[in-house]
C-alpha cells in the first residue's frame, strides 16, 4: 500500500525503468501504461512525468496545459484500443479509493457496462 508521503511514487518508478511496465504512449511530459489490476478489458493509467501534482484538483490548478496532454493521450490510445469510446477516471482522495498519490487518470474501455460507473 502507498502512502501519501511515498517518493518517488510507484510512477516515478515506472517511468525511470525501474519497475517493469508496458509503455503503450510517451511523450516528453506524459506516459501510460496498463494498469497492474484491470478493472475492465482496457484499463490504462495515464501519467504526468512530474509527480508535483497529487491529484487532478491540484494539476488543473497548477498546469491545465498537462492535463489536456494527458487527455490528448487518452483519447488516442482509446482510438487505438477501444474504437474511440472510453471512460476516464480521477480517483481523489483516500476516501475515493486514491492509492498512489501522484495524479494518474485511468483509461477505461472495451466491454464497459453501459450506464454503469462501476
Ligand atoms: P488509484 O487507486 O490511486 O486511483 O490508482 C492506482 C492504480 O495503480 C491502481 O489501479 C493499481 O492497480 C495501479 N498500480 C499500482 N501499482 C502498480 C504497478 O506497479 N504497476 C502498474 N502498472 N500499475 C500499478
């Protein structure tokens, strides 16, 4: 279980190499990758390189331009993944289920029940 005092995050991690990922996109401020646990047939994490921003709250504020980055990504990993629909997730705050605690979006699609936030 991460903690909100953990750094580098479990990202950070990833994104130096190392921890092992499958990197499905990068880009020199943004990269994703499939979520260890899935909760749907495509479940992707996309995340900011820096892990200044806890949550989305926080990255909206301080850099709205990355948080369109990260949607840009989502939205053509989704085209290539799921044939252009997806659900896209901000868990924030323990109470919300947040677990890692640098912003991340999770990317959810294909197979997804519909009407369900589940
Ligand atoms: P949160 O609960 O904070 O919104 O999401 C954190 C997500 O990170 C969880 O869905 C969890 O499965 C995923 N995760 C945790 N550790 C790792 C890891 O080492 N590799 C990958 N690919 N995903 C991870």
């Amino acid at each position: 279980m991460t903690t909100e005092t953990d750094s580098p995050s479990i990202f950070s991690r990833i994104i130096a190499r190392e921890i092992p990922a499958t990197i499905l996109a990068e880009t020199d401020r943004v990269i994703a990758f499939p979520d260890i646990a899935p909760k749907a047939p495509v479940h992707v994490l996309v995340v900011p390189k820096t892990e200044q921003y806890r949550n989305v709250v926080e990255l909206a504020a301080g850099d709205p331009g990355l948080l369109a980055e990260m949607i840009e990504v989502a939205d053509s990993l989704a085209a290539e993944l799921t044939g252009g629909d997806f659900r896209l997730i901000f868990n924030t705050g323990q109470g919300a289920g947040q677990t890692v605690f640098h912003v991340h979006a999770h990317v959810l699609g294909g197979g997804l029940e519909e009407g369900s936030l589940g």
